[in-house]
C-alpha cells in the first residue's frame, strides 16, 4: 500500500527561521472540514438572527420558503469555502498577498500538490539544489528560461534562494498530527462567505415575508361577484355564500330536544344593499314546526350574515339545507339526560325572556 507523502517547507531570511510549515492531504481535508463547518454554523446562526428579526418585525414568516432558501445558502457558502480552504491548504505561496505564506517579489505557488504528487515551482532567478537520492541537482540546470514544475521524490530535500530568503523544502511519510492552516486563513474565507448570507437575508425579508395587519390593497378589496354579472349569476353566487354560512344555524338547536336534532330545509327572502349588506330578512318557508320552534331564531342568525358586494342592491330568494351538528347524538339514559337539560335551559331561557 503507497504511503501519504507529506512536504515541509521551511522559510528563512539570512539563516534565521522564520515561519515553518507542512503540506499534506490529511491537512487539506482538516482545512475543508474546518472551513464547512464554520460557515454552516455562520448560517444557522444567521438563519435564526433572521427569523427573529422578522418576528420581531411582526412579520409572519413562509416556513417551507425559508428553509429551503436558508439550507441552499448555506450549503452553498459552506462547500465553496470548503473547496477554498483544501486548495490553500494543498500549496505553500510566495508572494505580496496577505494570504502567501512568505514574501517573494515573484507570485507563485511555491509547493503544491498535483494528481501526480507533490511539485516545486521553479523561475529565473531562483538558486539552489535539489537532492533526491543522488548527487545534488543546481536549480539552474532544471529551470532553463522559463518557469518549470519540478517533481518531489518521496525522499527529495531541496534548497532554494530567492533573494535573501532562503526555502528548504523536505519530502518524506505523512507521519505526526494533522497539519493547520495559518491562523487567520479559514476566518478570511469565512469573511468571505458572509455575501451570500446577507443576500439570503435580503431575500428572506423580500420573498419570504410579509407584514402582519398590514394594509389591504385594491385586490383584496374587490367583490368576489364581477361588476358585469347577470342577476341570475348574482343570485346563484349569493345562494351558494348563504350555503357556506349555514354551519351557524346550528347554534338555534344547542337549547332544542334531540328529536329537533335532524336535517331541515329553509328559505329566506332577504333584501340586500349594494354593500352586501342585509337590509330586512324573513322566513318564507321553514320544515321545522311549533315542536321545534327555531323559526325565530333562525332569522336573527341569518341577519347576521354578510355577503359580496353588489353590482346593483336587490332582493333575493335564498334556500338552505340546514344540516344536523357534527356532534354525536346521545342515546339510552344519556339521551334522557341530555333532553331534560335542554328543556330546564330552554324554562330558563323562556323565564328570563
């Protein structure tokens, strides 16, 4: 089994150390790593500041939109930072950059990993030698006059001058802990990750949002009846509103016996404002009889309706299917009961009247 080659580089300015550091696949995978998580957890805890924020705005929130958008944000920002944080960790820079590891007046990779191995980046100017298992190898017989990758040997040393800085550069086993990153690397890609979150921030207040109570504009103001609808049409929308409204009938039976407890039929002449408004209301035909007298009852509930507003004000005709309560009908001994506590609250009712 091929063993994980690892490189060092040592950085010196006139022979005293300066900065050291090594290269290996296990520290490219440590630095991704690194770098997902703390942007994923930059995400959530941006995620949360939002969704209080809106909250606290008295803005109800899209649950499902916001998810969705928060988790493709931050997954997004994190797998990018991720695969920036492995690429720095997969090279030793030289350059002016805040990011190189050491000063050179030439920018470039000085060490990287390659799918062939690890390489040297060599250009004019450079001095040194290279040894891999043999006689030293002066850099100025590799580099030509061009720049030129050179190959890493699982065992090469090598020794470079550029000006007065001096790089020694080891090959050898992967072995001892993980290497790290500089400090401050993974935070400058984190810092960097902070432009897509704001933008998911943006969108989360522009699409995933909106104001509780706020203010009711032309569209939800227009009548659900058209303006240019025919009075057929206008009383075949009004008739099917009453039917969506007769589930409040139901409260007239509460103080009735069981046996009023059934089905029924009712029609009402109502006369109606260009409003919707109810202007007078009138039972022209009732199925329930002086054994359940609801009649009365029944057209208080319904002059409390309201309906669409108009093209004209009219009176119409509405028939209702009065439909039985959804609650379970008692029976035995319950039933007795349940009877005799509707006739002592309907005594009572007819007392206080």
């Amino acid at each position: 089994m091929k063993q994980a080659q690892s490189v060092e580089i040592a950085y010196l300015m006139s022979g005293s150390m300066v900065s050291q550091r090594r290269l290996s696949p296990r520290g490219e995978w440590r630095a991704g790593i690194a770098a997902f998580a703390l942007v994923a957890g930059m995400a959530l805890a941006s995620a949360l500041l939002v969704g209080v924020g809106l909250l606290g705005a008295h803005r109800v929130v899209y649950a499902t939109a916001y998810l969705i958008l928060w988790l493709a944000a931050g997954l997004g920002a994190a797998s990018i930072a991720a695969v920036r944080a492995a690429g720095r960790a997969r090279c030793y820079g030289i350059g002016a950059s805040i990011d190189d590891d050491a000063f050179g007046g030439l920018p470039l990779p000085l060490v990287r990993r390659t799918p062939r191995g690890y390489v040297m980046r060599l250009a004019p100017g450079m001095t040194g030698h290279l040894e891999s298992g043999r006689a030293p190898i002066p850099l100025e017989n590799v580099i030509g006059e061009g720049v030129v990758d050179v190959p890493l040997a699982a065992d090469a040393r090598a020794e470079i001058e550029i000006g007065m800085a001096t790089f020694v550069v080891r090959s050898g086993p992967d072995r001892g802990p993980v290497p790290a990153l500089p400090a401050g690397v993974v935070r400058r890609f984190a810092r960097k990750a902070m432009l897509p979150l704001q933008v998911a921030a943006l969108a989360s207040v522009l699409f995933c949002a909106y104001r509780v109570s706020g203010p009711i504009g032309e569209a939800e103001m227009r009548s659900a009846i058209p303006a240019d609808a025919t009075p057929m049409e206008v009383e075949l929308m009004l008739r099917k509103e009453a039917q969506i409204q007769a589930g409040t009938l139901h409260q007239c039976f509460d103080v009735m016996p069981i046996s009023c407890q059934k089905r029924g039929f009712v029609r009402f002449d109502v006369s109606l404002a260009r409003s919707g408004e109810i202007r007078s209301q009138k039972i022209a035909y009732s199925s329930y009889g002086a054994d359940c007298p609801v009649n009365e009852c029944l057209s208080e509930v319904v002059g409390s309706w309201f309906f669409e507003a108009l093209p004209q004000s009219m009176s119409v005709t509405l028939p209702v299917q009065v439909l039985r309560t959804d609650k379970p009908l008692p029976y035995g001994s319950a039933r007795a009961a349940a009877d005799l506590e509707r006739e002592k609250a309907r005594g009572v009712a007819t007392r206080l009247n």
